[in-house]
C-alpha cells in the first residue's frame, strides 16, 4: 500500500516550513466576509470557505452529493433510495470515470457560495490555494440507505461512493488550478476515528483502496484530514502529500508511529498541525506565545520518539485543529489571526534552519 515520492512538491524548495492555512468551514453566512477573513489572515495559502449556516445544501455531506445515483436531499437530510432503478446513474458514473469527465460532477453554486466567493476574489500572489472534499469513509458512513443503513457497507454503492468523489475531486482540482499551478486538496474524514470500534466494521484494505481511489484522481498536493483518533498507519501509508490532524488532542497517540511518521516525512510527507483550539472556551485563554509553547511541546514529543525535528518543522503546515464552523464569527476570525500568528512566529523561531532549507 506504500507508495514512493510522487514528486509532488511545495513550491520554493518543496518544503512548507510552517506556513498556515485552514480546514475551509467558516460560521459566516455572507461569502464574501468569509472571504475576507480568510484572505486578510491566510494569504499564503488559502482555503475557500465552506459555509454550512447559509444553506443545508453547504453541509459537508450535501454538498458533494450531486449526481450521486438514487440520492436524496430533503432540508438537512440526505439519503440514498435503493428501492430506486440505480442502472442508469450508475452507469452515467462509470461511463464519467471512465473518461475522467469531472466537468459532469461539478458542485453547484448553490452548494458552494463560498468557493464562488473565492474565484471572484482578489486573492494576490498566494503560494497555493486548498480545497476541500468530504473523504469516501465518512461521506459512506454518514449517508444511508432508505433503511438508514451506511452505504459503504453496500459493495455497489460504497464503489460507487470512490468513484463519485473522486471526479468531484478532480474537479475541484480543475477549477482552482485556473487560479494557480500550486493546489491542494484535503480529503476531510472525521469518522476515520470510528474504525475498529463496535460500530463501524470495516477492513483496513478497504479503507486504504476507498482513499486511494479517490485521490488517484488527483495530480496535485493531496491531503486527508482527521480530526479525531485512527490507526494512523492507514493514512500515513496512502499515497497522501499531507496528514492533517488535531494537534491539541492527539499528538501523543500520533507519536505511538514514530517509524511510519519518520517515514512518512522522509518520503517527502508534510505534517498539518492542527494546534489552534476550534472551540471558543479552549481558544479564549491562548495567545501566539502560548500556542508557540504548545506546538513546540507537541514537536518535542515526536522528537523524543526519534523523529528528526529539524524535518518536523520544514515539514510542516499551521492549522485550525478542525473547521470553524461551530464558532462565532468573532472566534472564527480570532482562529485564523492566531493560526496566523504562531505561523509567522515559528518561521521566526526557527528561521536559520528553514534558510538552510532553501539552500539545499
């Protein structure tokens, strides 16, 4: 399942040296706000905003739901009608994957204010833009049947679910690569932390295969976010460019695969610390200093497992532990001027060795 480098790079020496983004869900329901908080504070790599309070249809789930075969959408619901005659969809799917015609499983304006928000906008010179695409594992567990049973556990339809995001993917790669050649895209799976317990029963080959069809479809930096606990050598051994995690609450269970992270860095894998809190209460007391000593701890703890420090900070993104979108609009905007912050703060820190790095 270990693929080798893709030579997919960071630009400007293919390291990102602690430069900060997000994880694309914003509380705001006007775009274009959500716009501006995003690029006044993440200029140099900025995600569009996902914004799930001004519609249902920019719920995670909904929103890459189009085109789904026998899918159902009523309010904030979502659901797929087996009893439906599923022939024809399906095979329009297959006949689409075959081709890689993304152009047919495009997010709607209505599903994606934000991201039209975010092509209109004056965006500067960033070093890349991120997208989002919810992941096959969580999209499969959390869509139903007509019966509420998961998808993914219909072989038909969980195979159906791989291809389907993938064009979604891949059309979202299109799209932003019109703004620039430097694009990234996360895979965004919160129910990785549900495998192995009681009540999601699915084997680690077919997680792995779910996520690796869908990020085959893309030529551009891949990422998956995970902001809960998983058997973290699934991810770390999937063809992915960036893990994204929640950096406040599970870097220690992260630092139980030392060899599989060292690895991961060496194949020229990124680590997104996700150390910025994304709830109001945990986020009130913080500061950059404060977050600086965190972030440095939670490195320490890596380190001490004998992963090079030196590759965990060129190695590295900044990051939300998770989206904003529970947040006020006050919070959300305090979440990214820190994320902010602590970035340029690190790069401060530790500027002699990330000279060195573009010197190598």
């Amino acid at each position: 399942m270990t693929e080798q480098p893709t030579g997919r790079r960071f630009p400007g020496g293919g390291r990102p040296g602690c430069l900060a983004t997000a994880i694309g869900s914003m509380p705001h329901t006007d775009p274009a706000a959500a716009c501006d908080a995003v690029l006044l504070n993440l200029s140099d790599i900025p995600p569009w905003p996902q914004l799930p309070r001004r519609s249902a249809l920019e719920n995670m789930y909904i929103q890459y739901s189009e085109g789904f075969p026998g899918v159902v959408v009523e309010g904030d619901h979502i659901h797929v009608d087996r009893l439906r005659n599923l022939d024809e969809p399906l095979a329009a799917l297959y006949v689409a994957y075959l081709e890689n015609a993304v152009d047919r499983y495009a997010v709607s304006p209505e599903y994606a204010a934000g991201l039209q928000a975010f092509l209109a906008a004056d965006r500067g010179t960033p070093v890349a833009v991120k997208g989002q695409v919810t992941g096959p594992i969580s999209w499969g567990l959390t869509v139903t049947d007509q019966d509420r049973r998961p998808i993914l556990y219909d072989d038909i339809l969980a195979d159906a679910v791989a291809k389907h995001l993938r064009l979604k993917a891949g059309w979202m790669e299109k799209t932003l690569s019109a703004l620039t050649a430097n694009v990234i895209i996360f895979l965004d799976e919160p129910y990785m932390n549900a495998l192995g317990s009681a009540f999601v029963s699915i084997p680690r080959e077919q997680v792995a295969a779910l996520l690796c069809e869908v990020l085959g479809g893309l030529t551009c930096l891949r990422g998956v976010h995970c902001c809960g606990n998983t058997d973290w050598s699934i991810l770390l051994e999937t063809p992915i460019d960036i893990l994204s995690f929640d950096a406040c609450n599970y870097t220690e269970a992260l630092s139980l695969y030392p060899t599989e992270v060292q690895a991961f860095l060496d194949r020229g894998g990124t680590l997104a610390w996700g150390i910025v809190p994304n709830e109001e209460q945990a986020l009130a007391p913080h500061t950059t200093d404060t977050l600086l000593a965190s972030l440095q701890e939670a490195m320490e703890m890596l380190a001490k497992k004998g992963i090079k420090f030196e590759d965990l900070v060129r190695r590295s993104l900044i990051t939300p532990s998770c989206g904003l979108g529970t947040m006020s609009v006050e919070g959300a905007e305090r979440a990214l001027m820190l994320t902010a912050s602590l970035s340029r703060a690190m790069r401060e820190q530790y500027r002699g060795l990330l000279e060195m790095m573009n010197d190598e």
